[in-house]
C-alpha cells in the first residue's frame, strides 16, 4: 500500500513522507469548488442565499448539501460502469437515471450528501467566470493561494502520472463535478492558506467553517461530532480536536485534509493512501494534527 502525508505549519512543511507524490483529491475537490463560488460571492457576481438558475434552492444550500438533490454514489449501475472500465454517462444520462429534476426534500429543510449539487456548483462557476472549470478554479483559487500542480483531469491519459492504486484506466468523467490531482503537499497547503489567508473575506471565511451539525458519533469512524459547513467537513474528532477540511475517496485509494481548529498550532495535514478505508485515512491525518 502507498502511503503519503504532509504536515504544514504557517504554510511550513514540518513532516512528510513523500509529499511531493501527484494524487487524486477526490472530493477535497468540494472544498475548492466552495472557495471558488465564495471568490464569486465576494466579488458581487452571484448571491450566496440567492435562487439558483430559478430552482428552489441556493448556492449556500448547495455548498452544505441541503439542496435536496440527489446523489449517484447509491446508484449500482454507476458502480458497476466503473467497475467494467467503460466511459463516463453524458451528464443528462445520468441526470435522467437518478430523476434529478425531483428533490428528495424541499430545499433547506433536510441534508444529503450530493454529488449533483457540485456538478451544479461547478456550471454555475464555469457559467458566472466565463470559462472552462479548471481555468477558472487556477484563476479563482489556485493561482491566488500559489498552488501550482493541481489541475482538473478529464480524460484517461491526465492520470497516466497520477498514483491511483488499483484503479488504473479509471475515468476521471466519472467525478461529474469535476476531479483536482495534485501533489500531497499542495493539497494541504490549499487549505493551510485558505484558512490562514486574505482569500476570502472573515465574514466568508467565517460562513465557509461554520458546521450544520449532524447526528454522531459516526460508527467506525473517528467523528464525535461531525458537521458540514460550505464545502468543509467540520466537528470534533473522537479524541476532542476541532478540525475542519475534506476526506475524498474514490476507486483504489482515499485522502483526508484536515486543519485543526482553534489550536494553539495551526497545523494543516494531508495524508493519502492506496485503501478504500476512510477511516483509517482519516484517523491517521487527525493524529498527524495532534502531534
């Protein structure tokens, strides 16, 4: 099994283990999105609490996962298309496998973690900034924060040099919202200058950490108190620390980026690894934060 982490203090590498090693982000993807959606809210060029495309919900429902629209990773057909090597689904097939056009609750009233919500969030990035999603998010975000390896994949070949574990010849189309790679260390980074920068705004930044609190503990995994915040898995770990980033896991590995929260050290860890198991991936970067 692969293994790779990168410890950060005051955007310092102070421990890692092949942190330079290019990797998928997974759904630490959504927590770029969110930053690129709130870069556009601070600008005055959409509203956070504002209808989006004339549908009940908004992009602040849409970045907590309380949309009420669907998700595919509960559809077998999904799982099974992967699992055969085949091509990505256009996105209206699948939109019309899952019956997307019917939320599953009215919007605001409910949480459920949604993979369409981010396909939506990143339209609206690609439709607001006047460009293709990975310009836009070098523009909005990567670029400003001075990561410079991460890039949106879209085809087979774009992770020919990205390690993927057992799921060699994977699509990336099969992240409809779209999937980052990037280095270890870039990674935490990321986040590390996210939380600690001028991106965005306090107030933003502020709305961005600040958790819809879920039922927990989570069985089998290290949560006591888990939340979703815009874009962030925010709450406090089985051992006490506040944390807040994103864990991602796809076919053949998993990634957690976590910054710990209100500590007298503000540390941000990534740590990847070439299992399934979230859990273990999470737990191994929440002890990275406790030092």
């Amino acid at each position: 099994m692969v293994k790779a982490w990168a410890l950060v203090e005051n955007g310092t590498l102070v421990d890692g283990r092949d942190a330079d090693r290019l990797v998928p982000w997974w759904s630490f993807t959504k927590t770029v999105l969110a930053a690129a959606a709130l870069v556009l809210v601070r600008d005055g060029l959409i509203g956070l609490d504002e209808p989006v495309n004339d549908k009940p919900y908004t992009l602040r429902h849409l970045l907590q996962h309380r949309s009420g629209l669907t998700n595919y990773g509960g559809l077998r057909a999904y799982h099974e298309a992967i699992g055969r090597g085949d091509d990505p689904w256009p996105v209206p097939e699948i939109l019309n496998r899952l019956n997307a056009e019917r939320l599953r609750y009215p919007a605001g009233e409910g949480w459920d973690y949604s993979n369409v919500g981010y396909l939506v969030v990143g339209r609206l990035i690609e439709t607001t900034a006047g460009c293709d999603l990975n310009t836009a998010l070098q523009r909005l975000v990567l670029a400003p924060l001075r990561i410079g390896t991460a890039n949106i994949a879209r085809e087979r070949s774009d992770l020919d040099h990205i390690t993927m574990g057992a799921a060699e010849g994977y699509h990336p189309g099969w992240v409809y919202h779209g999937l980052l790679v990037g280095r270890v260390l870039d990674a935490a980074l990321l986040l590390d200058h996210l939380i600690s920068g001028s991106l965005l705004r306090p107030n933003l930044l502020q709305e961005m950490l600040a958790p819809f609190e879920l039922p927990g503990p989570i069985p089998g995994r290290p949560w006591q108190s888990p939340g979703y915040g815009l874009g962030t898995m925010i709450g406090t770990t089985t051992e006490g620390l506040k944390i807040g980033g994103h864990t991602g896991g796809g076919p053949g590995s998993t990634v957690a980026v976590y910054h710990g929260l209100g500590s007298a050290r503000p540390r941000t860890a990534a740590l990847f690894r070439t299992s399934e198991d979230e859990a273990k991936t999470e737990e191994g970067a929440f002890r990275l934060l406790k030092g």
